[in-house]
C-alpha cells in the first residue's frame, strides 16, 4: 500500500528520494516523508497530504546528505496526518514500513511497561523502539535488525538507517514488496521497479524473511536463519518513459490509449496461427497433466475479479474445464475442495495481493497446482506459483486499472485455447478461427476508441447523476460489473453492475426517470432477451444509453445515447466494450474534478489483508 524508497551513495539523497516517490505515489497519498543522515546527524522532514505538500517543505527546508531513506503512505494504522508519517525515528533509529504489524498492540504493551513513550498511532513506530533498544545496548545494527524481527508478527517491507551507523541501509521483508537496484558506487531500495528506472536496471527482489544489508561497495543477503545469500541481480528491460504521462492528461487516459499495444504485446510471439497453438513458455503442463485438471479456481480481488469472471466462461466453453471464482479474501477462509487434480489460477497486475497469495497456501496444502497471470515480473505471486502467464501491458500508474484488465482477459483467453488444445477438447481448426480471431483485437479497440469524442459529450449529461445501472448478459455481465466499478472509483458516483435477466428481481425498484442505466446490447444469443430489459427499463422511466455492436437497432428503441463499436467474436467482445465504458467512467470523473489517478482511499497494489 504504500511506498518506500532509499537511497546510498554519491548524490544528494533528498532530491532524488522525492524523484523516486513520485513513481510511487500511486501506493500511498494521505502523507509523506523523507529522512537523510548528514555529518552524523539525523534531519527528519514529514507533512500530511500529497507528496507536493512534502516538495514544498523541501524547497523552503532543504536537506543535505548522501544516505536517506523516504516513504508515502495510505494509512492502515492511525489517521493521516504529520505525526503517523513515515519515517518514524526512535532514538538513533529511523524506519519506514509498508505492511500490517499484528501484533503491535501486544508489543506496545511490552514496550510501554519498559517505560517507552509513543508519538504517533501506528504499529511502525513499534519497530523502530524494538531496533533502537537494542543499538542503545550497542548491540550491531543489523543484529539488532534481525532479533526485532523475532518478535513481530505479520507483513513488512521495512527499511532502516540509523545515526550510529551511517555508512549502510538495512531492508527486511515478509509478505510484503521490496526490490534493491545496484549503481556504480550507489545502491537504491524501493517498493517497486518503476521508482529506480531513471537510475539503474541492475535489481534484485527480496524473498520473505530476508535481510539485507546495503552500502555504497556492496550488498549482502540473508535468510532468516542470518545465513549468507548469494543471488545475482537481474537486467530490468522496461522503458522509464513509458512510466510517464506522455501527452496525455493523466495516466488513466494514456493507459485507455495504449491497450491495442498491450493486448498485442501479451499475445505476440505466443501463437502459431498455422498449427493453431499457443506456447506459453513459462507454464510447464503436458497433454496429460491438463486431461488430468478436474476444476480451476480463479482467485483474484478488485478488477481482476471481473477478469476472472470472464475467465470462467473461457475456460468452460473453449478448454471444458470446469471453473470456479473466488475472491481473495473470501477464498483464503473458506475450506475449498481441491485436490491434486485441482489447479489454483491467480490473476494480479502487481503480483503483490495480500489476499491472493494467501491462496498459495491452501493450494499447497491440497498438493494443487499453482499458476498465475501477472504483469508484474519476479513479483511475489509469480515467484511463489508453478507457472506464471505474463501480461507485458508494462507499468500501470493508474489506480484505476484498464490496460491490465484487458491484458489479462487476452491472456486468460491464451490460457483456454492452449489447455483446450494440450486435454483435446478443442480442434485444430477450432484453435486456429480463434486465433485468427485474436488478430483482429488490437483494430477493434482502436475502432472503439474512436468513440471517445462521443463518449466525453454523453459523460458530460451524465456527470451529476447520483446512481447508475449496468446491465449485461453472459460473457458480457462481468463488464457490466467493471464499468460500474469504475465509475465508483474515481467519479465516487454510486454504481450497480446487474445480470439484465436478475434486474425485475429487485433493481428494478430504483429505476426513474433520474437513473441512467448502461445496457450492453452485443449481438450475440441474448440479444433479444436484453431487449426486452430494456424495454423494462423504458417503462420505468429510466435514461438507457445503450452499448452496442449492432449497426440497425430497432427504431422504437428509445436512448439517451446509443455508442456502436465494432462487431468482435463472442470470447473477444469483452475487451471491445470495456474501452467505452472506461472512456465513460473516466470522462465523468474529469467533469466532477476528482482526482482521476489516484482516488480517495484507494491505493495501486493492496499488499495488506
């Protein structure tokens, strides 16, 4: 949830600190902090709000120093404000921590009977009293690290520098994301990759329950047993450029923008439309391993969720799997049955979901399977899973999720069509129309983003409405639930994704003639039964907009406004009429002035149950 950077070496540590956190902002926005070590001395400069709030006290109180460590937050503990940012120092000690303590209250207590005074509300500054009691009885820095550790309970990636000791930063983690970037005489450690790409390409990720040990010369890394690991840095490929703006006014439009590319760059280089098959390089299932699966559980929270959905029908329809969706944290507490025969499929952009890698552990106890669909490379569920499918939508900044959604539904229909053809379920010939099919995808959405003039004039009628209804049938219903989604998070206009067919039994009861209501009219065998929803809505007074790849509707159909994208192939619409309804969403939240990229309470990657 929120983000940690840190820096040793050369430069001046605060302006490039600040730099780094605004890569990250999109973790954490309630508050922000920076700490440097100068001349054997500790500046610590924190304030509540967004990071520029911490860019001006920087300008009119500037820091010098060549060793810091900085954090944004989104608060888990304690309300935002000055005294709950991070970093949080205890005596020599300072720290900051992205994560959930579970056990602070018990070592608050304990601390507070040895006579420890608290400043703040949050289970961070817990850990930096446990660190410094023991430098105070001149205990080694990193020993007395590693013996805190011990004793805490829960998720944590935790960076500490300590005044005594200025010549090296130390990073824990469990559960919970860190990555170390190496430079020539430098070394970097944030949260993740897109806050080092301006610096370096050199990282290494740390597993759960090590420590690491940074300095200008070197890097060591141990295990929780504080045995010495050997593990080389990886060559990162992604283009910093592509973690800014371009152009465009925020990051969700741009990334709107850029899903032709992303959907085409998750299924480049993995099909062969003469053989009709899919090669997923990474996920090692032969023929009789997939005749073998006897049920999938797709596992995911948020919009993933809504991917999953989709997925389900994919899975069941082109590879006859049968399929089941959870989300994360109902799956994680719940007593699923599977078995080895069973196959747990997780699906996240950062790879980083507390709630859906607690489904690991499950899975492993029952002795399934473990894949994954992910964008994020060498992230936490990617590494913990037997094969993972990468998406390569490339950085998402964006709170508001729209280029992973429909990257992982195209790689969610990869999936299908290469176990469809490893169980026999799915011909050649089969393989190869949907293939072909696929094709075609990256033209249809660039067609449907064409809308987007149309989109903005329909959004700007739309934006003071207080409610909104979305309908959609079959495939098409987990869409209806994601526009809705959408809408709810960065306009804050209260939104309801329905089935067309459940809406009489209930939704129905809400519908005036205030209420727009969004129907997805593809095409396709339902066509005909959403009509006649429609046509229930009518009566009611609603104000339909209608969504639709069907050039002729029949002329009584009344409309506040009628979008047409182009007709794509039943697995593949989805992704067609996902681009409007973001367009939608996004338009409405332009014309409120909300804060499109980063809404209230939310944050990018929710590292925490």
């Amino acid at each position: 949830m929120c983000g940690i950077v840190g820096y040793i070496g050369k430069r001046e540590a605060a302006p490039l600190i600040l730099e780094s956190l605004r890569k990250l902002e999109y973790r954490g926005y309630d508050s922000a902090g920076i700490a440097v070590i100068n001349e054997g001395r500790v500046s610590v400069r924190r304030c509540e709000g967004k990071l520029k709030n911490l860019e001006t006290l920087l300008d009119r109180d500037p820091m010098i120093g060549s060793i810091g460590i900085g954090h944004t937050r989104w608060a888990t503990h304690g309300r935002p404000s000055e005294t709950n940012a991070h970093p949080h120092r205890a005596g020599d000690v300072v720290v900051v921590h992205n994560g959930i303590i579970e056990n602070y209250l018990d070592l608050k207590e304990q601390l507070t009977q040895r006579g420890t005074k608290f400043s703040s509300e949050t289970d961070t500054e817990i850990v930096a009293h446990l660190v410094a009691e023991k430098v105070e009885r001149r205990m080694d820095f990193l020993e007395a690290v590693r013996k805190s550790l011990r004793e805490i309970h829960g998720s944590y990636a935790l960076l500490f520098l300590n005044q005594r000791d200025p010549k090296r930063l130390i990073v824990a983690k469990n559960s919970t994301p860190i990555v170390v970037g190496w430079g020539d005489g430098e070394a970097f450690i944030a949260s993740d990759i897109p806050a080092l790409l301006d610096y370096t390409r050199k990282v290494t990720f740390l597993e759960d329950g090590e420590v690491g040990e940074v300095s200008v010369d070197s890097f060591r890394l141990y295990n929780g047993n504080g045995k010495s690991i050997q593990r080389p840095f990886k060559e990162i490929t992604w283009d910093a450029v592509a973690a800014r703006k371009g152009g465009y006014r925020h990051f969700m439009l741009k990334e709107i923008h850029e899903q032709p590319r992303a959907v085409a760059d998750t299924f480049r280089g993995r099909i062969s439309l003469k053989d009709g098959e899919v090669s997923l390089e990474d996920i090692h299932l032969t023929a009789n391993q997939v005749k073998q699966i006897k049920r999938v559980h797709l596992v995911a929270c948020g919009t993933a969720w809504h991917a999953c959905l989709v997925g389900k029908f994919m899975l069941e329809e082109i590879a006859h799997i049968p399929a089941e969706v959870d989300y994360g944290s109902e799956f994680r507490y719940r007593s699923p049955l599977m078995d080895p025969r069973s196959v747990l499929l997780m699906v996240s952009q950062s790879g980083e979901t507390a709630d859906t890698l607690a489904a690991v552990e499950i899975a492993r106890q029952k002795k399934a399977k473990v894949l994954s669909i992910c964008n994020v490379v060498d992230s936490s569920i990617p590494r913990k899973s037997d094969g993972v499918l990468y998406t390569h939508a490339g950085p998402e900044i964006s709170v508001a999720s729209t280029k992973a959604f429909t990257t992982q539904l195209t790689a969610l229909y990869l999936l299908a069509i290469a176990l469809g053809r490893r169980n026999g379920n799915l011909s050649r010939p089969q393989a190869k129309k949907l293939l072909g099919d696929l094709m075609h995808l990256s033209h249809w959405m660039e067609e449907a983003l064409k809308l987007e003039s149309e989109v903005e004039s329909l959004a700007r009628d739309l934006t003071h409405s207080p409610d909104f209804l979305y309908l959609g049938r079959g495939i098409n219903y987990p869409i209806a639930l994601e526009g809705a989604l959408k809408l709810k998070e960065i306009s804050y206009i209260h939104a309801e994704g329905y089935p067309a067919g459940e809406m009489k039994h209930g939704p129905i009861a809400l519908i005036d003639e205030t209420m727009p209501v969004v129907v997805l009219l593809p095409r396709d065998r339902y066509f005909q039964k959403t009509l006649g929803n429609l046509k229930e809505v009518e009566s009611r007074g609603g104000k339909i907009m209608i969504l639709t790849d069907e050039e002729k509707l029949p002329s009584d159909i009344p409309s506040f406004g009628v979008l047409t994208v182009p007709k794509a192939s039943h697995f593949l619409t989805p992704m067609v009429l996902s681009v409007p309804l973001q367009l939608m969403a996004y338009y409405i939240a332009v014309h409120r002035g909300t804060d499109v990229d980063q809404p209230r309470n939310l944050a990018k990657s929710v590292t925490v149950e």
